[in-house]
C-alpha cells in the first residue's frame, strides 16, 4: 500500500514474516516490495495493566519482556538494512526511515470489546495492556545521530511522526500519542542504531494528567493557553532562549528539572502533530539541527538524552494543551550525571544544582 | 542538650564550627562534648522554588551545590568519626548514629516570616526554598551496611527518625518529612558509608499530593483506610507477601514499579514516626533486616535501592495516610538496569518486565 504525504514524502507498508507492519517514510517515489524472509513466528502475547492504588496510576506488566531475545552484537544490529549475510528487521537493502511495531512491545492490540477500567482503587480488575509500541529508524546509517542527520532526512522522520499520529489517533482505543528518543548508555540505550519509539497509551499517562489539569485549569482561568503564555513569558525574559526561527523558539524553561533542558515549540501553537503546516514542518529540522548540536557542544560529547513529544491527547484537552518538544540531559558536569535518587524519584520533587539562566548561557555560548 | 527517647536512647546536642547542630543518638548514657575544631565557616546561601506552571510543580534551585567542595578520597570519608590524623563531620572519636545538617543543603531554614505563594500558574513568585536537608550517619563504621548493623543499632536509627519527625513537625514552614536512604552506585551514591538522610519540605512533593488525593478519596469513599484495604489485599492474596511478624508485614505489592519493590508498613496502621508504639517499635529491626537480607540475596550481590519512608503530611491527611516504606530496586538481572527511560521519566507511566508475583517468588526463595 503507497500514500503520499506533506514534503512530497511516501509511505509504502509491507508485512514482516510475524505480521507486524513495515512502513517504509521516502522522500521520492520508490518501490518497496523486500520480502522478509525470516519465517518468524508471531509476536509474544499481551501484557496486562495493574492499577497502583496508592496513587491512581496503571502499571504496564509485560513479562514476556523479561525473556525477550537479547540484543545481538552491533555487527549483527537489527536497525540496519538488510545484508546478504545478515536478515534485519527492515527486509530492504535500504531505506529512508522506517517505522514497525516493537518485536516485544509493552503495550499491543487488544480485543475488538476492550475497554479501560474506571479508576476506582482496589475494586479495579486488571486489563490487558492495550496500546502500541513502534521503533522509528531514523537512517540506515548506524553511525550517525539525529542531529548530524540532513534536514531533507529530519523532514521524512517529521512525516512519519505525523503519519503515525493521524493514523493511531483513529484507534478507539487511543488516548495518547508519544514519540520520543532515548540516546546514550546513562539512559539505558543498548542499541546505538538512530532511532526513536512511539509509544500510543490507551490511558493518560501520569505526566499528561498533569499536564491537562494545569492546562484546562490557566485557560479555564484566563481564557488563554498555558503554553502561550509560557512562551510570552520566556520571550520577555529573554535571557533562557537559545535559538529561534520564524516558526519555531527554543528555551531553557523557567524551571528546568535537569541540568541541560530545551523546550522546543511552534510560535503558532497546535494541539498535535496533525495540526501542523507546511510552514511549520519546514522549519523544524534547522533548528532541531541547532539544539542538538549546541546540547552536543557544552562538553564536546555526544550527551545523553531522553527527547519527547508532548502533544494533547487524543480524545481531550484539544483546546487547552499544545506539542512542544523537551529535550533532557542527565549530564550535569563531564564524568558526573544527575541521578534520580530519593527526593525525585521517590517523592517527585526535583533538585536542581545549576540555574536554567546558567544552562542557557551554556548552550547560547556554544560555537557552531 | 540531652533528652531522653523511648528505647533507652539519649540524644545529645551540639554544635559543629559552621553553626549546624550535630545530635548523637545513644543507646545508653553517654557524654558527648567533643568540639568541632575545624573553624568552617557558615553554610552558603538559600536555594529558591521555582513553579514549573505545566504540571504545578515546585522545582527546587540549589545553584551553590554545584560548586561544593567535592567528596573526598575514601580514606577520608567525612561521615567517619574524627581520628588524631581527620577531621570529619563528626567530631567525636566514636558515635552510634548521629544527624545534622547537610554541609550544602538543596532546603534550609528561611525567615521568619516566609510563606510558600499560594499556586497560581505563572504568576507565582519565586520563593526561598525553606525546609531541612539532614544526614543520619548509621553507624561508624564504614565497611557494613543497613542491613547487617545489629537489632540494637537498627532500633537507635529508628529512634532518630521518630525524634526528628516530631522536632521538624514543630517547624511552622515544614509540610513533609522525609527519610530515605540511596544506597548503590547504580543510584548516584558517591560516599559509601553507610548513612541515610532526611528532607522535610515546605511543600507537599508531587507524590505526596498524589497519595493524599488518592487516600483521601477512598476513605470518603469507603470509610476506610487506604494502606488498610490494600494490606488487606495482600494477605488476601497472600502470594506476594515476603516476611511478616506480630507487627509488621513486607510485601511486594500488587502494582509494582520496579523489579524488585518492597513495601513494608505496620499492621496497626499509623499517620507517621510520631504514633509509633514500643511494640511496633522493638519489632522493626529484625523484619527490616530480614527484608533487606532477601533483597542482597537474590542475586548474591549487595543491591542498589532507595528506601523511603512514606507518611502522612505535617498538617493534612493525618487520618487518610499511613506510614510505610518502600524499597525500590533498579536491578533487573546480574548485570541489568532498569532505566528511567522514555516511558517513565517523560510521561511517568511505568513498564515492568517482571510480574510482581515473580520477584516476590525470588525473594521468599532467598536462603538467609
């Protein structure tokens, strides 16, 4: 199946032997038709959700997980094309970006019947884990980075994160939408190939409930968006910006939880990635390009990160929430991390030991 | 100063050079009155909160942190008692437990008449950031652990958490105590002996004000008790408990978050340190050695955890929320981490790899 999308980008989906999806994200018109030929066998079964009653909030169990297959050397990485020697997850020879369900996801396709619980403490029965989970290959080349990448291949990686959120946005049982990247070994990534996930919830998420609140509530107040006024703030203050564009403003927020945190938003703010225009798409890449590389170049090391989408769910808040991009670093000084300990992990309360206006002097005095 | 707790504990208060209190916790009569003769001078100055508007959060700035004197060689760990060649924190030349001041605290005492701004969005006001940030040294020596310190040792830690909950209880500007212990590289602990610490905040941190939605709710709901009903479960369940005796019970609980989680809590259920009685009291130390004993043994290596003591605010929820502790551990295998990664750190949704009925199978099967 072919479809043309913005930035005259295609999208051609394929099978892989176990059944999951492949979508293959080109920026020209080319032919897909790579079998795989693996004869893998069907995907583990679903996991479940367990509701914690201390705090209101759904448990993803997966245990299938725990047995998954373990991750091959890097000479044998599973992100990479296709070889003669060598059956990948991608059936082709190369490609631009890809996209496909995780092989062992957390989060898959319920029943045709499944609902969510009503939260209701302990009386609350388990539900299977629905939901999904996709891996997003952001080049074939496995030694390269987002942000080294060219702004024609952010632009296709752009689409297919528009195209999954329009897509999974018709499931019944979506509520949230998240793409994200986890880049270095402190945060956990054993696969160096570039590439990010999407995870779809069919709950709200913790973090997105808060944000909700927060957002209904100031608009609910003011008549105005949260993240609006967010920026109008960061924009008089001026001194935490560190790159913009016509479209596109970049900031260390005025309460940055890490030591190295850049929000990225559209001057003219949308509920989600399907609200966004051409103009819009155009500009992302420069300055995704920008950050990045200036986050790279504080201590001249590729840093750790965790980057993610936030953007209003997909059944809610449509008017009040709005997609900005936080970018955070556990890298507070070379050879020393910021670690979740007890005040942020157990009681949620961050600790911050460097001001944002010091971070964003740091950022804005990178040479480029 | 001397004062009397229960347990035969005597506490004695002193000074050290930079004008922290330093109080020795003995578990018999004892002169304490070595001076502090290293001449520091005062700590440096207050952080100050700043309210993240998009989740209403409070972030605590601590810019002087970053530029603290960093941690000494292991030959001169400062939390060991002064010897003729060191001078360290504690200036006596032997100690049980002792407690004082962090040398850079992320919370410190505030003026008097300081006042946290009532949450408004982004017309909140930065405030100092008013609490305590307290060490609690378990022991002298250096090469043990929590774990293996004795009953008695373990009932005088006990009376040290039961002291300063109720001193930092009568500080009008403390909303929350707050004692945890990082334990393991894995989590950021660069000084390896064996301590503890303990935060009481000027707010109520964003799991707190969770636990308390969520108690509440289900005693106006049900008359009930929260940590009472999910006990109840527990031993209804029966397969996830881990170690009980007359007075306390250790499970690990229904909804899990990490791999190896272990919820311990009275079974006459208590609002915090202050309610507890001698029973309670005299049978901590030996299911808390039990519990911690099990977690070690499950992969045969001393395993990273924070431990938090959860209990209910200074002033709110003092007939909703009950004290308890968790164990939370990052390890999933020899050789594996759980990472705070996309899924948990940006939207705060938790995936688990092991069913909870699975690890607790681990732990009770553990030989001590």
């Amino acid at each position: 199946m072919k479809q043309k999308l913005s930035g005259s980008v295609v999208r051609s989906d394929l099978k892989l032997s176990d059944g999951r999806t492949i979508s293959y994200y080109d920026s020209k018109e080319i032919e897909r038709s790579a079998q795989d030929s693996r004869g893998d066998e069907a995907q583990p079964g679903i996991g479940h959700l367990r509701l914690d009653p201390l705090v209101n909030e759904w448990v993803s169990v997966a245990s299938h997980r725990q047995h998954r297959i373990f991750l091959p050397p890097k000479e044998l990485c599973p992100l990479c094309p296709t070889t003669a020697d060598k059956k990948t997850e991608i059936p082709d020879s190369d490609y631009e970006v890809v996209v496909f369900g995780n092989r062992a996801p957390a989060l898959t396709t319920p029943d045709a019947n499944w609902e969510l619980p009503i939260i209701s403490g302990l009386d609350t029965p388990n539900a299977d884990a629905a939901g999904a989970c996709e891996v997003v290959c952001y080049t074939s080349d496995h030694n390269t980075s987002f942000a080294k990448l060219s702004v024609q291949q952010i632009r296709t990686i752009l689409e297919a994160w528009k195209d999954r959120t329009k897509e999974l946005s018709k499931l019944p049982y979506i509520e949230q939408i998240y793409p994200f990247e986890n880049r270095g070994e402190e945060v956990g990534v054993t696969l160096s190939h570039p590439h990010g996930q999407i995870y779809a919830y069919s709950f709200l998420p913790p973090r997105i409930e808060k944000m909700l609140d927060a957002a209904n509530a100031h608009l609910k107040k003011t008549g105005r968006v949260l993240l609006d006024d967010v920026i109008a703030r960061e924009v008089k203050d001026e001194k935490r910006i560190i790159a913009q564009n016509a479209q596109w403003i970049a900031y260390v927020p005025f309460a940055a939880r890490y030591p190295f945190e850049i929000h990225l938003a559209p001057k003219r703010s949308i509920a989600d990635f399907t609200e966004m225009d051409d103009a819009q798409s155009d500009l992302f890449a420069p300055i995704a390009k920008e950050i990045l590389a200036r986050l790279d170049g504080v201590f001249g090391i590729e840093m750790a990160y965790i980057a993610s989408w936030y953007q209003a769910p997909v059944r809610s808040g449509r008017d009040s929430m709005r997609l900005h991009w936080q970018i955070v670093s556990v890298r507070r000084q070379p050879g020393k991390l910021k670690y979740l300990s007890g005040s942020e992990s157990g009681m949620g309360a961050f600790i911050m030991d460097l001001e944002p206006e010091q971070s964003a002097e740091q950022l804005k005095a990178v040479k480029l």
